[in-house]
C-alpha cells in the first residue's frame, strides 16, 4: 500500500475483515502529513456508515497524539452541529471522515473547488457494500467530481473479499488506472450445522424451535451474535430464547427500527462486554470492529456465501484464529441451503450479483447538485460523468434526457418552460435558476427513501421513543390490539399526530410487525449447489435422518430435480390441480414467475386460482388439470404479458415513487408533516397513473422498470432460467402431494395479493363478509376463491400462536433501562 | 359501471363510482376538489410533476357528462388548485372547459385553494347553492341536510390479504361527503377527528372501485378483520 501511496497510484485493496485495513489506508497520509504539513484538507474518508468515521476518528486520534503530530481530525454528518460545520468551513480538518450524502452536499457548495483545492487522498471504505447501491452511484458521481476539482488526489478502495473484483476496480479507478493489493485469506472458518433434537420442521422460516439450542451455544461461549433474515424474526426470536432464558443471561436486540439510542446503547454494552448475546438483523452486518465476539449463530437461510461469510467474520477479528460459526435451518429445504452454504464457503465460492449500471435518478440529482455548485458546460460534465464507474456506459442520448428531465421536466408536452429549474446562457453553459431551488435540492439530498414511519412511544410523560414503524402496519391497528415491538409486548392506544402511543403489556394474540425490504433471494451459485445435492444422493449422508428419509421418499414417490432440467410435478388435491415447479432461483423471480404462469393458465382455460412462491418452489393451483405443462414455461411469456402485468403492480409504483424522490419530482415527505396536509402533497402512484398514459418512455419510467428488473421482479434471473430449461422440462404426474412440495404447499395462505382487479375482489368478499355477519345478507353458497391474479405483496404480519401466554415483560437489562430506578 | 343510491333529505340521488354525484331528478352531476392545475402550482415551487392532470380530470369529467347528460354541472369548491389556477390553463385544456362550461347550466361553488370566481369562464359562482332542501357548499358547516367535498376523504378497509386504501364518498344522515376528483388529489382517512367529528351519529363510507362502490360503516374502517 505505501508503494501504491508513494507514486500517487489509486489501489484498491482486497482483505478478509479484521485485517486491519483501515488503518493500513491511512498511514501513508499520516507519513505525508508529517513530511509536509498543510493546511486544508489532505485526506478525505468516506464510508457508508456514521458509526465508522466516528470509530476511525477515535482510532486516529490516539496515533496522532502520541505521535505529536500537528494533524487535525474531524467527523462530518447529518449529525454534525451547524457550528461545527461552520468551522469547518472556515478551518477544514486535514482529515474529514463523512458519508456520501455529507460529501455530495460539499460538493453542491459554490465553494467545492476551494474546500477540496489541496485534498491529495481519498479513502473509500466498505466499497463492496457500496457498489452496486444507489448510495454507491452517488459517490461514483461525486469521486468523479472530486477527481475534476483535485486531479492530483489518489483514492484508496478497502473492500471485503468479492466476486466481481473487476467492477470494484473500475468503481475506485474512476477511468484511471488501478493497483490491486490482496491480502491472501486467513484460516477458514469453522462452521457446523445445528438443530432442535426432535424434529426437522417442514416449513417455517422463524427458527423458533432452535430456540433451545441456540441458548446453549450462547451459555457455552463468551460472547454471541445471533443472526436473523428480518426484523419481524429478531423480534420472535429474541422473546423466545427470553422465554427459556431462566439465568438471565444479558440478551440484547438490533434492529434498524429500533430507536437509534437504543442501538448505541447495545452496542456500547457489546463493546464493554456487559453481553452474551445479541439478536441482530443486517443492522450489524457492517460496522465497527467489535473484538470481543466469540461465535456467530445465522437462524435461517443463510441466502449466499458472501453474506454468510460477511456475516461470520464479525465474530473474531484476528487473522491467525479461525472464525466459528453454527447454522440453524428453520426448515428442511433450509438445511440442505445451510449445507450447500458450508461447502460454498469451504470452496470460497464467493456470489451475490454483479454490480448494476448507476440509477439515472440519482444521476438527475447529482445534476442538479453540481448546477448549484457552478454552471457547467454538458460537454464536460459528460465527460466528467462518464469516468465514474456505474456510469461508464451512459450514453450521451440517455444523458440528454436525464438532464432535459432536470431542465424542465422533460414532457412531451412543453408546458413547463416557464418553471424551468436550470437554464442555458450564450455559451451554452448551464445555469440554476434560483438559490431557492439550489437550497431545496441540497436539502432532497440522498438517495435513502423511507417508507413513512411513525414513532413508537409508551404513553405517559415519562414514556420513552421505542423506535419507528411503518405507517402501513400502523393504521391497521385498532385500540387494544397487541403487538412486538422492541422485545416487548405493546398495546396500542392511538397514533397522535406522528407518534404511535402504546401501553405495556396486554392480552391476545400479538402481531409482529414486517417491513417492506430486507428479503433477499437465493443467490444463483448456492441454488446451483442445492440442486446438485439433491441429484446426488451419495451427498446425503451429511444430513438428518428426517432429510435423508424426505429425499429418499420422494424419490421414490416422484423423482428428484436434475442439477439442470427442472421438475414440475402435477397432482390432485382437494378438488383442485397443483402444479409446483422446482426452480430453485429465488422468491422475488418465482413471484414473477407465479404472475405471468397464472396469467397463460387462464388464457388456456385451466382456471387458476392461485400461487404461492419460496425460495426454492412455485406452486400454482387450478380448477382443470394442465396438459402441455412444457409449453407453459415456454420463454415467450416474457414479452407481453410481463409488460402488462408489470405497468399495473404495485412494486412498480413503490419503486416509482423512491425514483420520484431521489431525482427530485417530488420532496420527501418532511417527518412530523401534518397529516391533514398530505392532501395537498401530490401522491406519486397518481402521478405514475398520468405519466403512463401520457409518456411511457419517460426518463423516470425507464429508471423504474430497470431498477423493478433486477431487484424485486427479478426478471433478469428468471430469463436466464427459462432459457436454460427449455427442451429440459421434466413433467411428472402424480395421484398425490409429493413428499418435496409438502413445505411450499403448507406456506399456502401466507403469500398474497396485490393488484387493482384483486383489490376489487378482496373488497366485495369483505363487504358481502360484514353483511353476512351483520345478517343483512344470507350467506354465499360460494366457495371462498383465493383470487387468480397474484404479486409480491409481503403479508404485513405474521401470527403467533394463540395459546403461548404472554412473556413476561422482564428481559434484559438494557431493552428495559428506561424503566429502571 | 353501477351506481349506488343514497337519500338525503327525502332526494334520491346517486354515487357514481367514479368519485362524482348524480341527482336524477334534477339532472344534475356534482364534482368535488377537481384541483384543476395542481401540477404547474407545483412546477412553479420546483417540483416538475407531469403536466397532464387536468387533460386528464377533464377526460374523466367528460366521461360521466356523457354518460348522464346533465342539464346543471355543480363544481363544489376547489375546481383550481390555486387562485391563478385559471390562467395557467394550457390553450387546448382552457378551450375545452369553456365548452363543457357554457353548454351546461355550470355552477362554481368557491373553495378555500379558490375563493375567487374563476376567470374568463362560463358559469354562476357562489358560496353555496341550494335545491330542494339540500345545500351544497365547498367546506361542511351547516346545520341542515348538506353536500360538500373539501376533505377528500380515503378510507382503509383490512381484508383477508392486505389493507386496501381507496378514497370514498362519506354518507350520514344530514351530511354526504364527496370525494376528490382531481387526478393529483391526495386524501385524507375518514378517521381523522376533522372527517369523523362531522359525522357524529355515525355513518358509511362508500369505497370507490373500478365498476361499483364498495360500502363499509364508518367504524369498519381499517378495523375490519375476516377469516
């Protein structure tokens, strides 16, 4: 790294975590400095973490002191005072550790090219978990700007180990060229497989029947992250092991809805070591080094071996020792991914998707932000563009319209050109209208859009912010309703104004809130090894007798799927047919896979009536039996259909209306806005309806279908499935359920519904339901249908079992101090 | 498309799914909150939203004229997002409201985003209109049997599945409450204690869909649970 710094080369470095790379990044501007002191800024940190500056802060700070060094060290984020920012301004630390957003807003200043004048260094940390985001698009565009304002400044990458090492390169290499340090790999982790004695559960996705085991590892080590997919698992899990949690043993909770100083305070204990355990979702994914973790427990599919790895390299951060770790499957088809997961992680079988190009919304910010700072020519802000990685391949057509986009909205229809927001002088240079909209841009800035949340608070003057939920689940509460929150169990009062009111305790069944988000697939590589496990039966030897016995009865009963032809089996159950297909390529590409066979199925007359996707299967069911079932997943239903399904679901809207948000079409929703004056606010799923209609190929259009494509439709992943199976479709009819669809069949009745002809339906059932029970109607002589038309639609929340009495509302220390004396 | 009676005041009169009222009797077709210009009061504070929202709610306002062949338009208060609405009228938009305007009996009843009389437009304006015992008027207020908009009210209703939101009429027995027909309208929850206060004696809310209504009394809103 020092040679790299010495020639003023850009390097990316490449090490397992708990290399000490931080640090390392740093040291050869801390040679510099001592060589030459300067004033002004000499070394730029940016990491997507606040946490992270802070800690690089502190363990900079302690160096330099000792050393003597006349080097100034300075934090700088949303949190930062206007004071403090203010003396920034005029003293600029020789180290500024911030976060994109905190640059970009730097950059959008008239005084951008002063501030950064001497700037000779960059560091970028955690660049993996940037590229790739649109917080990753963001700084690519602002690296960019900052290689145009101090072209003499070298930029260091750190990243985790991953498997597109290449598009990494070229997103700190800024069209420059770049060195690469790897640091070789320290011991593998030591991973094992666990599971409740008893029982292998068929389905499930909670792990609420490791409960107990989970608790014995926790006893038997020093310190324990417990690891869950969701915020709505970590909530159920964390009252389960309090439940068995007879020694009081400190058991905290992590989540990204709990309130931020709360998670300060978890975190703080964690450091001091005042815990045993912690559940955690990805809210510790990232984050600070902290030494004292001795194991790591992932409840769950572990999804893909990079996250899996990133998640067990959290416990233990010394290169010479080898990280432990134990899975715990919740389900049968999970235990086959956990093991495909350890032979993944024993082979480095890195996955997770490629980098995809930069958001054209967040390009339309970042050009509105750069016409604050100056006027510029187009030219060269192309150029300049262009250089960033996620950009390279931007077109200048495409360009074209994003910057018409930002000039007057970019309407087929020229009624805007009064309200214009950037204008053209003589030259041809590019000006902003107004300082006014140059202050509302800079305060649009982001690319984080946050589905409306409503604090949570217990009632009374001493009540305390628990954290956020979102509005959705919120409204549906009705006074006395109970649910978990923050390990506890609330009553709900009243939402007034922002803020939900609740009371400790009560009775019933408590819901759990789930949250938009944070689900992620299968990766490719782990289906692919999932798949050959089942193929092969010599493998099995690894698993539970109850999975060995699972696999060999279907084997026997039907067939196993190939490692590359895939399965559909066909059987009668309860007056109706079921199809399941054994795809293996995630849930958000079987959604969409379920939208468009159901469409096809009732255009072939088989009366579908619905579906329901996992992971691994989709099984959609009807009144007739399919016939041809090869020329169902022919690759064709990828063109009309998916587009008329598309237009009209909901994920579309929601990502159209975070597309809205980020490149400026409407302002976020400020928290605490009044309620009443969200009528006044134009509501982006009206604006989606009219832009549709009337310019389907807007800008905004484009950006949202490319971000639905590879992110909740999974399209692109389901293309390349149909493409690879076609000819190899391996159909086989059965008189019964097959031993292989049992878990996706008992997962029936989870999965739902969005979609405007199916919110007609799901409507006239509960109107004819209320008057029926009203006995203002005689009761439908129909069958309950389970409509045909089927999306992704996350189920707000999942029930608990109503006989478990509540527990009690004791827990830990610290997810009860503000009740404490 | 079915449209759903009411009685208020001894009127029969009829909720289009559409978001818009139809009073058989006296051929007349009442909108409510048409916020006609909301998109370019918007560009002018910066936000360059489609410019399309009142091509668009005349289109609408066309179809149900031809469907009822009114003799009276009744517009309840805020028929333009602003008072300069009016002016900002694209040439094609402008021509086609004067038209519908002056070949119908067209009343503009003044809203708070609108207390002047639109400019250069066909029509009667006032703060309040009156038929057989029944007063229509932009913001609820009155003692007696009324028709008013203003609040645009939505309601939640919890099915098997998910939470539906849609915006809805809001009938009670002296009060009948429209919904917002512009296309850039927001809403607001009939829960809300400045919708729920004007209907004290209860009432039901009418959700609406793409060919009927949905009806729902007021305290199934978002409460409703079903198997």
């Amino acid at each position: 790294m020092l040679d790299a710094a010495q020639a003023g080369e850009t390097a990316l470095l490449i090490a397992p975590t708990g290399g000490g790379k931080t640090l390392a990044g740093f040291l050869p501007s801390l040679v510099e400095l001592f060589d030459r002191p300067q004033t002004g800024i000499h070394t730029l940190y940016v990491s997507p973490l606040k946490a992270l500056g802070t800690d690089v802060a502190r363990n900079l700070t302690a160096p330099v002191s000792e050393m003597a060094l006349a080097v100034t060290v300075e934090t700088r984020s949303g949190d930062t005072s206007q004071t403090r920012r203010a003396r920034q301004k005029e003293h600029p630390p020789n180290i500024l550790l911030t976060t994109p957003e905190s640059l970009a807003l730097l950059l959008s200043q008239t005084a951008a090219p002063d501030t950064f004048r001497d700037l000779r260094c960059i560091v970028v940390d955690e660049v993996h978990a940037l590229a790739g985001t649109k917080r990753g698009d963001q700084l690519a565009l602002c690296l960019a700007r900052l290689a145009t304002l101090a072209p003499a400044a070298r930029r260091v990458g750190l990243s985790a180990t991953v498997a597109y090492k290449d598009a990494i390169m070229a997103y700190i290499g800024c069209g420059g060229p770049v060195r690469l340090v790897e640091v070789p790999e320290g011991e593998p982790p030591q991973l094992e497989i666990r599971l409740s004695e008893d029982r292998v559960p068929w389905s499930g996705r909670m792990g609420l029947a490791s409960a107990a085991v989970i608790l014995d590892r926790i006893r038997a080590a020093g310190m324990t992250i417990v690891f869950v997919n969701t915020r709505a698992q970590g909530e159920l899990l964390f009252q389960a092991l309090w439940k068995l949690n007879e020694e009081t043993l400190p058991i905290a909770l992590h989540h990204g809805s709990l309130d931020i100083a709360q998670r300060r305070r978890v975190e703080a204990a964690m450091s001091r070591g005042d815990l045993r355990a912690v559940v955690a979702t990805s809210s510790l994914d990232l984050g600070i080094d902290w030494g004292g973790v001795d194991q790591v427990i992932q409840v769950g599919a572990p999804k893909g071996v990079s996250r899996l790895l990133q998640r067990v390299g959290r416990s233990n951060h010394r290169m010479d020792v080898a990280s432990r770790a134990i899975l715990v499957p919740a389900n049968r088809f999970e235990v086959l991914e956990c093991e495909a997961a350890v032979q993944g992680v024993a082979a480095r079988e890195l996955d997770g998707d490629p980098p995809r190009p930069g958001g054209l919304d967040v390009l339309a910010q970042h050009i509105l932000l750069m016409a604050a700072a100056d006027p510029f020519l187009p030219d060269d802000l192309f150029a300049e563009i262009t250089r960033a990685g996620p950009y390279s391949d931007l077109t200048r057509a495409t360009f074209e319209d994003v910057l018409s986009f930002v000039e007057d909205g970019g309407y087929a229809l020229a009624a805007y050109d009064r309200y214009r927001k950037l204008f053209r002088d003589a030259e041809g240079r590019v000006e902003i209208r107004s300082d006014r909209i140059a202050r509302l841009a800079r305060m649009n800035i982001g690319t984080i859009v946050e589905m409306p949340l409503l604090k949570v608070r217990l009632a009374g003057q001493r009540g305390g912010s628990l954290g956020e939920l979102e509005e959705s689940f919120a409204t549906m509460l009705t006074p006395g309703d109970t649910f978990m929150f923050a390990g506890r169990l609330l009553r709900f009062q009243r939402i007034r104004e922002t803020t939900v009111e609740c009371l400790e305790g009560g009775k019933g069944e408590p819901m759990v809130p789930a949250y938009a988000g944070g689900k992620y697939p299968l990766t490719s590589n782990l289906a692919a090894r999932v798949r050959a496990m089942l193929h092969d039966p010599a493998s099995w030897s690894v698993f539970p007798g109850q999975v060995r016995d699972w696999l060999a009865l279907q084997q026997e009963r039907s067939t196993l799927p190939g490692p590359d032809d895939l399965l559909v089996e066909v059987f009668p159950r309860n007056g109706r047919w079921y199809t399941v297909a054994y795809c293996f390529e995630g849930r958000n590409a079987h959604q969409t896979l379920g939208m468009l066979l159901t469409r096809r199925m009732e255009r072939a007359g088989l009366a579908p009536l619905g579906f329901v996707a996992t992971d691994y299967v989709i099984a959609v069911w009807s009144a007739n039996e399919p016939g041809d079932t090869a020329t169902l997943f022919q690759e064709d239903m990828l063109g009309d259909d998916l587009e008329a399904w598309m237009a009209e679901s909901s994920m579309l809207r929601r990502t159209f209306r975070n597309v809205a948000v980020i490149a400026g079409l409407v302002d976020r929703q400020q928290p605490g806005a009044d309620r009443t004056r969200r009528q006044v606010t134009v509501n982006t799923d009206l604006i989606y309806d009219v832009l549709r209609r009337h310019q389907p190929d807007h800008i905004l259009l484009r950006a949202t279908r490319a971000d639905a494509a590879t992110g909740l439709t999974d399209v692109g992943r389901l293309a390349a499935m149909l493409a690879r199976v076609q000819g190899k479709v391996r159909t086989v009819r059965l008189s019964r359920v097959s031993p292989l669809a049992v878990p996706v069949l008992l997962d029936i009745g989870r999965e739902f519904v969005r979609n405007e002809e199916d919110e007609d339906a799901l409507l006239a059932e509960t109107e004819a339901l209320v008057a029926e029970a009203k006995g203002e109607a005689e009761p439908s002589q129909e069958p309950m249908r389970v409509h045909p038309v089927h999306r992704a639609n996350l189920a707000i929340m999942t029930r608990r079992d109503r006989r478990r009495e509540a527990p009690p509302v004791a827990w830990s220390a610290l997810n009860q101090s503000s009740r404490r004396p | 498309m079915t449209a759903a009676p009411i009685h208020l005041a001894g009127n029969r009169l009829m909720l289009d799914p559409a978001g818009a009222l139809w009073w058989p009797e006296r051929k007349l077709l009442a909108v409510a909150d048409l916020h006609l210009e909301k998109g370019s009061a918007s560009a002018l504070k910066g936000n360059l939203v489609p410019p399309w929202d009142t091509r668009a709610t005349l289109d609408r306002l066309a179809l149900l004229i031809r469907r009822y062949t009114p003799r009276t338009i009744l517009a309840l208060g805020d028929s333009f997002h602003d008072a300069d609405g009016a002016n900002r009228l694209m040439p094609a938009d402008a021509t086609r409201l004067r038209a519908i305007a002056a070949s119908h009996e067209f009343i503009w009843l003044l809203g708070n985003h609108d207390p002047l009389p639109p400019d250069g437009l066909p029509g009667t304006t006032a703060e309040w209109w009156e038929a057989s015992g029944v007063v229509f008027r932009h913001q609820a207020g009155g003692a007696g049997p009324e028709i008013c908009g203003h609040h645009h009210p939505k309601a939640s209703i919890t099915t098997r599945a998910q939470t539906i939101t849609r915006p809805c009429f809001v009938s009670g027995p002296q009060r009948l409450m429209l919904p917002a027909f512009g296309a850039y309208t927001g809403g607001l929850d009939v829960r809300h204690p400045a919708i729920a206060k004007l209907f004290p004696r209860g009432g039901r809310a009418f959700l609406l869909g793409k060919e009927r209504l949905f009806a729902f009394t007021l305290g199934q809103s978002a409460a409703m649970q079903s198997g």
